[in-house]
C-alpha cells in the first residue's frame, strides 16, 4: 500500500496563524548587508516553545518556537540558511529551516525553527 501513496495530505484545517517570511538570499547588497527575498504572507501552525540549543561554535541559543507552512515556501532557493518571521507584532530570526520531502519527491512542507 505505501507504495501507491505520491503525496501525504496536509492538515489545512491548523494553518491558522497570519505570519510574514522573509527569507535571506545568498550574497549581500551594496551596504554589505545579506539581501531580502520578497516578504511572503501566508498562514502558518505556531508553535511556541523554549529550548536551548548549541551552535557549532559552542555559543548558547535559545530557541523560541516553530513555524511549519504548507508546501515549498521558497522552490528557486536551493537551500534556507537565514531570515525573519514575523507573527503579530514579533519579530524572530531563522536558526534553522528543514523541507521534509512526499514519496513523490515533492516538498511536503516548510519547517522554521526560530529564535
């Protein structure tokens, strides 16, 4: 039976929180500063949480929750390295971004772990 399945379905019915994604594109303006992707709008599940995490360089991170958005939020970026998401008035950065994958190969959704 597994082997029928091309796409798993989304739970439409939990995107219910308004948040704007702005994504950082690799390379930097004339000012030296990364450059923005056009804002995207949508609906997404927040989920808040804390958690401490370490980077590679051994610096303490504290993350503060988790954005999940249907489908490819970003299809002509190869990889999300950084960005914001913003939800109400709150601002948060991108520590960390996954797009787990259909059977088909698809992207199934968009994964945002912020600080």
């Amino acid at each position: 039976m597994a082997t029928k399945v091309k796409k798993l379905p989304f739970p439409d019915h939990l995107l219910v929180t308004p948040c704007t994604i702005t994504l950082d594109v690799k390379g930097l303006n004339k000012d030296g500063e990364p450059e923005k992707a056009k804002p995207i709008s949508t609906k997404c599940m927040w989920s808040e949480h804390t958690k401490r995490v370490y980077t590679a360089d051994g610096k303490q991170v504290i993350l503060s929750g988790q954005v999940i958005v249907k489908g490819d939020i970003a299809p002509n970026m190869p990889e999300i390295s950084s960005g914001t998401v913003q939800i109400g008035k709150r601002v948060m950065h991108i520590h960390e971004a996954a797009r787990p994958k259909n059977p088909d190969g698809t992207v199934h959704h968009t994964v945002f772990k912020l600080i």
